[in-house]
C-alpha cells in the first residue's frame, strides 16, 4: 500500500498539526505558486514555504483539486506556521504538516518515490508469483483449478460461464451474483470482449474467452488486479482450446469405431447385447455414443432415444436401420412396429382426407402420447386448450369420436401407411 501522510510524518518526525493524514500520498510537488490547483491531480503532497502567504482561498484551492496534504516548511519565509493556516486546515480538514528547516524538501521526495517503488515491486511480486501459480494450476489440473486459484488470489469471487451463460466452475459460488444482463449486455455488443464495474461496492471484471460461443470469465474483488486476472484468461483461453482439441479427436476416434462396428468388426468396451439409439446431440454420460451421417448414434441397452431391437457388436448396421425406421414411424422402439397389419390400397389416403397437414401432425402426435394432453401439447408446442380444439375439429371432419379406440387404431395406422 502507498505511505499515508501520517506514516511519512511519523518516519521524518515532522509535527502534524491539522486535518485528515491517514489518506495515502500519490506524489510529492514544491510549489510557491498563489494558486497551483490548475497544475494538479490529486493525490499530491504539496510543499511550499509560504512566499505567497497562503490563507484559507489557498486551502479551500487545494481542498477542490484533492491534494492529500500540504507540509509548510519553517525557518525561512515564516518562523511558524501561520494561525491562520492552520484553523483553515481544520475547518477543511486538510491534513497540514509542519516541515522544520533542517528537513529538506528533497527527503521528503524521496521517503516517498521510495515508498511508491517499494510497493510497486511488492504488486509486480505479487503478480508475478501469482501468474506462476495459475500457470501450475492450468498445467496439472486444468480449466477448473485455474478458476478457483483465480478466487483465491484476489480474495473474492470468480466463475467461469459456458456459452449458455450457465457456470461450469466457480469459486466462492455463493457470493457470484446475477450477471445475465451485464454478460448479455457484453455479448451481444459488437466489438467488445470485456467490461469492468461496480456492484454493491465489489468490482466486477467480465472477459470473453476466445470466440462468444466457448464461454466468459467473470471476477469480482473488492481489489482487483488486472494483470492476474488477465493472465488467468489467457490460460484458460488456451485450456479451453486444448479441451477442444482432445475432444475432436476423441470425437474422431468414436466415429471410426463406428464405421468398423457398421462393417461387423467388433470394438472392445461394448456390453455384450445392447439396443442402438438415435438422439437429438451427445450425451452427457458414461456410454459409447458417436456421430453418423448427421445423426448422433448411442450404443446401450437403455437410453433415451429411437432404438432398435436388441443387437450385438456384430449387428449395429441392422440395428441403425431399426433405430431408424422406428424414428421414421414416430414410435420409440423398433419392437412396436412389428405386428402391424398391411394397409389395403388407398386407406390411408381416404381416412385422412378431411384432415389438413396440421391436424393430421397433431392427432399423430397426441396418439402417439396415448390421448395425453399435457406432453402431447409440450412437443406440439402448443397450449393444451389450443390441442383440445384441434383434436375436436378433427372429430368434426371424420364424424366420429375419437374416445373410439377402433378410430384410434385405424388414425395410428393411416398416419404411418400414409402415402403407401
């Protein structure tokens, strides 16, 4: 921390005789100008020895310019400080410090470059050795030890959100406060890759990890240091593009092993019998999934998806074309499709009429939830009185009722024989 004016006092014994010395001094400046606001700051310890008669329009001057202190020095132009001086030091409470002759202006200047050298090698330390923790921490354990040895050097908060603005690690994740605005905000602001403010007195430092997509950096201290977390962002920058890299190659490897089960060579790490599933993009759990032709395939026995009847490492090429035709037929399973009687030429076609496009996906979709209203009217995207409507308007056009489970039947049947 800078010397305050008290400290300095202190170390060159100089009597303080008014205002507030606790404020730290920025620089030292001699002046005998009447009036050297215009010439300042702020921060500064002005000197002078009074050759202008300073009084209290000097003070309040210097008050408004946000000098730190004024040191009077004696024995030349005044043999003490003025009175007058001094009561305008008290009244405005600048702090005022009397300099004896045999202190030079000069020492004072120097106590004080000292000072400001001193700590401005402490924070190059600091920085310094906290840039070599973070790089250790980035090098043996990756993304999320480098976010909370972040929270730590600063001494408050740091998480790191996903492109969704959701986090993935967090230190101190209690005291993270609502950022969606501010990070929508950065965002969707063209240009910009960081921002810096304050929230309820914390300082908040936002950065952008690379591209938009793969995530930002968000830190909050009530002293921040830039330079730490700039080096922080910059490890996880090339973290993050590491974690990119090995996943595309993992990626890569999947899909070959793929292509080697589709020709019927078996891979090792698969259960014995298994169903294969199509689903809407990778899964997030323990099992052996792969990209194909724009679908994403997983190999398990249960799984959320369209899948084929059970299978083993020799029959996955089966299996993808049973996963398949049971997504084609709307159902979840490839066992529900088997039964299905031939429809005779033309019924489809002739049940359906009366029915427009939109009737005849909606009907699809609520038989396919068993006359549920609640999911059926989730996946349509639709309210539930919306797809209570539709279903009697569908009623109206057959001129049936489709509490019939005969109508019901025969509905299932058109819908997936439509067009044969």
């Amino acid at each position: 921390m800078p010397i305050t004016l008290h400290e300095l006092a202190t170390t060159l014994r100089l009597p303080v005789l008014a205002g507030d010395v606790s404020r730290p001094v920025g620089w030292v400046h001699g002046t005998e100008l009447a009036d050297p606001a215009p010439f300042l700051e702020g921060g500064e310890l002005l000197l002078t020895t009074g050759l202008g008669e300073p009084g209290e329009d000097y003070v309040e001057r210097l008050v408004r310019a946000g000098v730190v202190g004024l040191g009077f020095g004696t024995g030349l132009s005044h043999a003490v400080v003025p009175p007058a001086l001094v009561g305008a030091a008290r009244r405005t409470g600048l702090g005022l410090v009397e300099v004896p002759r045999e202190v030079p202006f000069i020492a004072i200047s120097k106590a004080v470059s000292k000072a400001l050298a001193a700590d401005e090698y402490a924070a190059l330390a600091r920085t310094s050795e906290a840039q070599r923790a973070l790089t250790r921490a980035a090098v043996r354990s990756g993304v999320g030890a480098v976010v909370r040895r972040l929270g730590q050097w600063i001494d408050g908060w740091a998480v790191l959100l996903d492109g969704a603005g959701q986090p993935v690690h967090a230190h101190n994740p209690r005291l993270v406060p609502d950022l969606t605005a501010e990070v929508t905000r950065l965002r969707t602001a063209g240009g910009l890759a960081s921002a810096a403010f304050e929230l309820d007195g914390t300082h908040v430092f936002l950065q952008v990890l690379g591209s938009r997509a793969r995530g930002v950096l968000a830190v909050g201290s009530a002293r921040p240091d830039p330079g730490i977390v700039n080096t922080a962002a910059s490890l996880l920058v090339l973290a993050l593009a590491q974690n990119d890299a090995v996943d595309a190659a993992r990626r890569e490897l999947r899909a070959g092993q793929l292509r080697m089960l589709l020709a019927g060579v078996p891979v090792d790490g698969l259960p014995g019998r298994f169903r294969v599933h199509l689903v809407g993009e990778p899964p997030d759990a323990d099992v052996f999934w792969a990209e194909h032709d724009g679908d994403t395939v997983v190999l398990a026995q249960r799984f959320d998806g369209f899948a084929s009847s059970e299978v083993d490492a020799t029959q996955v090429a089966r299996g993808l074309r049973e996963a398949r035709q049971a997504r084609k037929a709307g159902v979840r399973t490839f066992e529900e499709l088997a039964g299905r009687l031939p429809l005779p030429d033309g019924f489809a076609d002739a049940l359906l009429a009366p029915l427009d496009a939109q009737t005849r996906e909606t009907i699809r979709v609520w038989l396919s939830h068993h006359g549920a209203w609640d999911p059926a009217a989730t996946q349509l995207g639709v309210h539930r009185h919306t797809l209570k409507n539709r279903v009697r308007r569908a009623e109206q056009a057959l001129g049936r009722s489709l509490d019939s489970p005969g109508l019901r039947a025969e509905l299932w049947l058109a819908l997936h024989g439509e067009g044969q």
